[in-house]
C-alpha cells in the first residue's frame, strides 16, 4: 500500500519539515549587491538599440517576411542577418575579451523580448545565435571560445555574418537528450569515431535553428550510441568541410522567418583542433563524464531557456499591445471597447501576464549571474576590468594568454570542479521555470488576444494571429513545457525530498 502510513514516519517528518532553501526562494535578493551597477546603463543602452532595431527593420518587415516564408518554405532571410549584423546585434553579448562588445548577458533577455514583442521569428534569428555562443562557452575551451567569437566579431567587420547555432537534436531523439539521465533511453545515431588526428562524424540532426545561416554549428554526438551519456563529445564544425552538407529546412505553423535545419555529416573528419569537449578531456575533472554531461547541459539551457523566457514574454506583449490598440479604436455597443469592464479586465490580465513572466526571466539571470555561467563575468573586479581595458591592449597582450592550456585548465576548476551540485541545479530549475511559465504565457497572451479581437484578430494584416503562431513552438523547443516542469521538480523540489525520483528507469 501506498499511503501516509506507508511513509514512515521519518519520511514523512522529513517533508514537513522541508524548507525552502534560501538561495532557491531568494537568489535576487543574493545576487543584487553583488552585481556590477553599470549593468543597469548597459541594460538600458541594449533595450533602446533594440527599440530603433524594431522600429526601422523588424516591424516594417515582420508580415512580409512571414508571407514570403509561407509562399517559398526554402526563402533564406539574409537580409535580415545582415541588417542585424551591421546593427552589431551578433556581437553585442560577446565578451571583449573575445572581440565582442561586452554588453551583459542577462541584457539580452530584454533585447529579445523587445524583438519579439514585433516578431518572435526575428528575435529567434537573433537569440538562437546566442544559443551557439552559450554552448561554446559552456565547455569552458577558451582557446575555441576565442577563435570561434572572433569568427563572429571579423563577420561584423568585414560584412559577412558569422552567426553560430547549436545541433543537438536528431530525428530519434528530442527532449531526451537536453536530460543526461534520458539520453541512455533515446534513440541517438550522431557518432563521432576517433581516428587518427581527429573524429569522423556520421549521422544527422534535424530542427536546428540557424542552420542553413551559420557558418559554426555546435555538434553534440557520441562515441558510443550504446553509452551516449558517458561518451558525450562536443565539436565545432564550420561550413565548407567535407562531408558536412544542409538538408532541407522544416515547414513550419509559426516563426517562419527563422530556417529550422536539417545537418548531414557523412564520413565528416573533424580535427582535434576543433573538439571542445571530449570523455578524454572529461577524466581530467573531478566528476565522472556523465555528471560534467549534465554540468554542462544545465550551464547551456539555464542561460538559454531564461532567452526562450523572454521570446514568451515579447510574444505576449506583442499580443497585448495589438489587443490594446484594436480596443482603443474599436466602438462595440455605442462605446470604445477600453470602456468595457470586462475588455479592462482582459487587458489587466495579459498586462499581469507579461510583467509576471519577465519577473521569472529575471530571477533565471539571477541565479546565472550568481551560480551559473555567467558568475565570472559579472563579477565586478572581472566586469569592470574588461568593460574598461583598452581594446589595442586586450587584444595583443591578453588574447594569445586564452590559447594556453593554463588558461582553459583553471575555467574548468572553477565551473566543473568547484561548482557546488546545489547552484547549477538552482540556476537550471529557474531556467526551466521561466521557459514552461513565460511560453504558457505567451500562448494564453495570443488567445486572448483573438478572442477580444474577433475576426479582426484572425487576420494576417492585424498580427495578432501570428503572435499566436509563433507562440506555439515556444512550448516545444528548449524541452517541451513538461520536460522543464519536471527539470523544475528534480532541480528545486525533488532533491531535497526523502524518496523522490525524476527520470527513473
Ligand atoms: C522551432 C524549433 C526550433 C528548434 N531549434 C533547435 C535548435 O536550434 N537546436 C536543436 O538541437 N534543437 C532544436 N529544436 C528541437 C527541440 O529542442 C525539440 O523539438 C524539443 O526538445 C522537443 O523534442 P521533441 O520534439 O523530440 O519532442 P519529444 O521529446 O518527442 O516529446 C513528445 C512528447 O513527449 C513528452 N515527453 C518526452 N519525454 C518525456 C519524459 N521523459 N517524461 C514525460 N514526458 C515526456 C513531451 O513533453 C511531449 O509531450 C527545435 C525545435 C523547434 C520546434
């Protein structure tokens, strides 16, 4: 029997006993003090870039672009990319260290809310970019970390961008390898096979964003498919190498505008100079490979599902803000419709929707200023010291110190060996509570929306149906909404609970 008595006592007193740890229920409060103050004018110097960006290029461009899409699936929207590129967008967070500007990480978030409020496809074209630069970092290879960056600081120089996506996901293959105690169970066929100098990759990933318009890809794979959570390898491809070639770019309800891709390696030889991280390089740490596979999954989605927080609050502001104009030009029985209490309470609650879903985005940045991937950087000698040193100097003198082995040996000490199980754990379950909320949100958002909006609302001119489509993949991708609800159990709930399981067998 399986009741309160079957419990035991002590299990049970256990769990009532059970409160909420601090650092959990209060990480702004703990990271606030301890942030740099000039993040505040930085933050707010990237909200205003991105408000000029909506106003001349996403907003006279968002319909039309979704129309071509929609008419030619196989459209690539450079135009865009490169307008982003000269606006510095895809340099933006970059760290100057590796040639970017420097801004912090958590501005982006309101950046891309910003972006999406006017379109979520073109915020993705810009955020997913970001996804690449976090997985790259999140295997702490500095001397990659430089060379690929300054890959996308030359593009912005020079014209060409040079955007970098992640490819994780396979056909056989989706929420469960975000999750290292689900991959054993998937069905993963990406296998990378040392050989001599290097790796010959084989397999195929599918719904990468960006594919087709990046010239870095991320590749997750492994060595062995029957123990993929021990053999996990991360390398860096570019385009032109043989046997690495696109496949075709998925049809999809919503953000047309951003190419989801299809990635094929046949026989692809990749150079050890190009690993970032492998079960080799993984026996020098503390923790065993399937723990630092986790440590980096949970640095990756922690910062990048607070991103996909901020895609869902853009969508649900974009949603509110058309709901809010066609009520305020609308006469519905002899008077505005923003004069009718039940409309002012509609728009009262998606109002409360979006502040409440950037609160949660918020929190997430939070506990990755002060537990997770960006802990160094925005520490205040580290931030001041690269916000402030000369350019000429951080790239002469400072920049051939990251190729050195030191350099690489002593960021893996400090975010695989001395980070504490509790602070990555809490920066991914906040991750994961502001993907699931601030996406529910934006799909309630864009059905509210519609349904205020009658049928003016289902048409495409009014962009409110857009918002709506858009909406919808937030919930998939980053882990569907009930893969980050149970991240959020195992992260924040589970592990302190006598008893509880996540992911079991
Ligand atoms: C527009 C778009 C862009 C994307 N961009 C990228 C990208 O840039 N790079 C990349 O690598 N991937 C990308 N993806 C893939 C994305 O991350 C996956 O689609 C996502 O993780 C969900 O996986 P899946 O689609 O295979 O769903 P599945 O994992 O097959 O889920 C199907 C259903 O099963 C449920 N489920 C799955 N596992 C469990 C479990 N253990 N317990 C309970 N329920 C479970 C899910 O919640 C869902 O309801 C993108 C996807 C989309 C839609």
């Amino acid at each position: 029997m399986k009741g309160d008595g079957a419990m035991g006592p002590n299990r049970s007193k256990a769990l009532l006993e059970r409160e909420p740890r601090f650092d959990d229920m209060a990480v702004s409060l703990l990271a606030m003090p301890r942030l740099p103050k000039a993040m505040v004018k930085e933050t707010k110097q990237a909200v205003e870039l991105a408000r000029r960006f909506n106003d001349t290029v996403v907003r006279p461009y968002a319909l039309e672009l979704d129309r071509k899409k929609h008419e030619d699936p196989d459209f690539l929207p450079w135009e865009f990319v490169e307008e982003a590129n000269r606006w510095g967008l895809y340099t933006l967070c970059i760290p100057t260290l590796f040639g970017g500007q420097g801004v912090n990480f958590p501005a982006l978030s309101y950046v891309l809310e910003e972006l999406g409020s006017a379109c979520t496809g073109m915020s993705n074209l810009v955020g997913v970019h970001y996804l690449g630069v976090a997985t790259l970092c999140a295997s702490w290879n500095m001397r990659l970390m430089n060379k690929v960056m300054r890959d996308t600081a030359e593009g912005e120089k020079t014209g060409e961008p040079c955007l970098i996506s992640l490819a994780i996901t396979e056909p056989g293959a989706g929420t469960d390898v975000e999750e290292v105690d689900l991959v054993s169970k998937a069905q993963v066929a990406c296998q990378a096979k040392k050989v001599k100098g290097g790796y010959v990759v084989n397999g195929r990933k599918i719904f990468i964003s960006n594919g087709h318009l990046s010239y870095w890809h991320m590749l997750v794979c492994y060595e062995d498919l029957k123990n993929p959570q021990d053999t996990v390898i991360m390398l860096a491809i570019h385009n032109g190498m043989k046997g690495f070639s696109f496949g075709r770019q998925e049809r999809k309800m919503g953000q047309k505008g951003c190419p989801a891709s299809e990635l094929i390696f046949e026989d692809c030889f990749v150079p050890d100079d190009l690993v970032c991280i492998n079960p080799a390089q993984g026996k020098k740490l503390k923790r065993s490979m399937k723990e630092t596979h986790m440590q980096v999954i949970d640095y990756i989605v922690a910062a990048s599902r607070a991103g996909v927080g901020a895609f869902g609050v853009g969508v649900a502001r974009g949603a509110y803000e058309e709901a809010l104009r066609f009520a305020g030009e609308t006469e519905v029985d002899g008077k505005l419709l923003i004069n009718h209490e039940w409309a002012q309470c509609m728009l009262a609650e998606m109002y409360k929707n979006v502040a409440v879903g950037r609160l949660t985005y918020e929190e997430a940045n939070y506990a990755n200023d002060l537990l997770g991937m960006f802990k160094v950087l925005e520490w205040k000698p580290i931030f001041y010291y690269l916000k402030y040193m000369p350019k000429p100097i951080m790239d002469k003198v400072i920049q051939p110190f990251l190729n050195l082995g030191a350099v690489t040996w002593l960021f893996r000490k400090i975010y695989f060996d001395w980070q504490k199980e509790t602070d990555y754990q809490c920066s991914s379950g906040w991750g994961s509570l502001s993907k699931f909320t601030a996406t529910d949100i934006g799909v309630k958002n864009g059905q509210l929306a519609l349904e205020m909006m009658g049928r003016a609302g289902l048409r495409h001119d009014r962009g409110a149906e857009k918002h709506l489509r858009d909406s919808k993949l937030l919930q998939i991708y980053e882990g569907t909404n009930q893969l980050n609800r149970l991240n959020l159990f195992k992260c924040l709930i589970g592990r302190d609970v006598p008893g509880a399981r996540v992911f079991e067998e």
